[in-house]
C-alpha cells in the first residue's frame, strides 16, 4: 500500500495557478476512493478517464468532513504557525509540555472496504500514554490501536477498553508532544453542531468564522476543549473552493459546469482545462497539468507501508505509516 500526502510550500499567488495545483490531490484522492473492485472492471485506477468519474464515484456526506481532518492534521505536521499555535493552546490546558505539537491521524474511513490509521512507529513508542483528564496511570497508547480501531466497527470489542478510554475509538486525530510521549484524542467536525463528547477525547476541533469567538475554551457540558480553527481568505477556503469545483465538474458529467453552479470565471477555467482532457485516464492528467500550476505550491511524498489485519465479524486492515515532515 502506497500512502501519499500534500505539504503547501508557498503561499498562494494567482488563483488559477494555486487551484490547478490543488486539484492535482483532490482528483488522486477521489481515484484511489473507487472500489477496487469496480475500478478492475475497468482495467485498474491507471486506465479510469477523466470521463469516468463521474459514473464511478459515488460521493458521501463524510467526504468533505473527511478532507478537514486531513487538513487539520497536514497544517499541524507541516508547521502551519496558526494551527500550531491553537493545539499549543490547546495542550497548555491539557498539561502537556515540550517540543512543537504534532498529529497522528486516526483516519478509520467511514464507509467500510478498507481501514486506515496514519501513524508512526518512529514516533508512537511503547511508553506513548493517551491523556484523559482523570487520576490515576494514563493508559498506553500504542498496544491499543488495534483495539481502537476495532471497536469503531464492533461495539462488542468496546468493553475491553478501560473505561477512562472507552470512547476514544470515535477520535479523528491524537495530538499531543513527541518529546513527552503524551497525546490526546482530538475530534474533528466540520458541523460544529455535531460535536459530542466521549470517555477519553479530551478536545474538539471545529471552524469558525469571522466575527464569532476564536478563543480556546472548556465546554464543560461535553467536557472537551473546544479549538474553534478559522480557514477564511487562506489556504483552507483556497481548498474547499476547489473541492466544489471538481464536485460540480463531476455532477456536470465531467464537463464545464452552467454558470449558475460555478460564478466564477475562475473555476469553470479548471473545469474546462479538465474537459479538454475527459478521454485521458486520471493519472496521466494529473501529470499533465502539472505546468499548469503555481510552482512549488504543494510537494507530494509517496511511501509504501505494511499492512496489519486484525480478523473479527469485520475484518479490519490496518495500515501503519510515518508520519510526512
């Protein structure tokens, strides 16, 4: 299994250029979404065209909850100085010291054909402990991933967790210090309202937007640290104006969207560099337009991992990869 990750380099300049760049991941992402099985009727993801994806993909309500949690925990790893800054906040409350913060992605995906959880060995180590606010010998964390994420499937695995834990299987990030070895489990929702709180998550992470309340705060009704994130005029917005586009693109049957679904001049200009392409597959495409974007945007690191199954009712892969820099 290949894992790939996106790092932003620069700042955003022109805005056909960044978003020619940013749509490079998102159609990777949506590609290597396909169902393996449906995508070998095709021949393979190297051989789905441009024109395909419209028939192959099938979008679900977590898809853009989804790329907010990968958001969140790439701006962390990457050095982002305001998401730092807010987990730093955040950790200050939860008494845990030393060394930049850093995320783990607990990314168990949600529609059930393979499961993934983005960590490391290199920086999880037998000594990691989960931080749950209450007395007594924080749990460990490493020897219980497997269980965590097991759990997500399986409520009948979920007694054998100690019950200071037994909700932590619902995390979508631990963040916490390398140096100390202490983490916390983070929630991550992109409808503040569907924030809920579980044995063991200690913060919840969630958008604001300009002119609400930005501060770090206790809820003590959920009982977790709230860390409101703004993504207004910045790489986030950048991002999620993207993602529409290529969702109308898709919608449109790979083909310039009316203006009624895409105002902007500037996103029927990607669609239309997209439509010019429908008889390509995806992969060369992506390649393709590569010249077309802003240099030294976005930097992509590809590694290969093993992959751990753990058997049950549900059979559940687990994938164990390093964290990028």
């Amino acid at each position: 299994m290949e894992i790939k990750s996106e790092k932003q380099l620069n700042p955003i300049s022109d805005e056909v250029l960044s978003k020619t760049s940013i749509i490079q991941p998102i159609l990777k992402g949506l590609l290597y979404s396909l169902k393996q099985d449906v995508v070998s009727e095709v021949g393979g993801y190297d051989a789905v065209k441009i024109k395909m994806l419209p028939r192959l993909y099938r979008p679900g309500d977590g898809d853009v909850g989804i790329c907010f949690e990968y958001a969140i925990h790439e701006a962390l790893n990457n050095g982002s100085g305001s998401m730092q800054e807010r987990i730093s906040d955040v950790l200050k409350l939860c008494k845990i010291k030393n060394g930049n913060p850093r995320s783990i992605l607990f990314g168990i995906e949600k529609t059930g054909s393979i499961q993934l959880i983005n960590t490391a060995d290199n920086i999880l180590t037998s000594d990691s402990r989960a931080l749950t606010g209450l007395m007594g010998q924080p749990p460990k964390l490493k020897p219980r991933l497997n269980l965590l994420a097991a759990a997500f499937r399986r409520p009948s695995t979920r007694p054998a967790l100690p019950s200071s834990i037994r909700g932590l299987w619902k995390a979508d990030l631990f963040v916490g210090s390398e140096a100390t070895q202490q983490w916390i489990g983070a929630t991550v929702k992109i409808n503040p309202s569907q924030l809920e709180g579980a044995a063991g998550l200690r913060v919840g992470i969630i958008p604001t937007r300009q002119g609400q309340s930005d501060k770090v705060r206790k809820d003590e009704k959920r009982n977790l640290i709230i860390c409101p994130v703004h993504h207004d005029a910045d790489f986030m917005q950048m991002f999620y104006e993207s993602w529409r586009c290529i969702q109308a693109f898709i919608f449109a049957d790979a083909k310039v969207p009316k203006e009624v679904s895409l105002p902007s001049p500037v996103d029927r200009e990607i669609c239309r560099l997209l439509e010019e392409r429908r008889e390509f597959p995806v992969i060369e495409v992506i390649e393709a337009i590569k010249p077309f974007g802003q240099p030294e945007l976005l930097s992509t690191e590809s590694q290969s991992v093993p992959v751990e199954t753990v058997r049950g009712e549900i059979e559940t892969q687990l994938i164990i990869a390093p964290i990028s820099n």
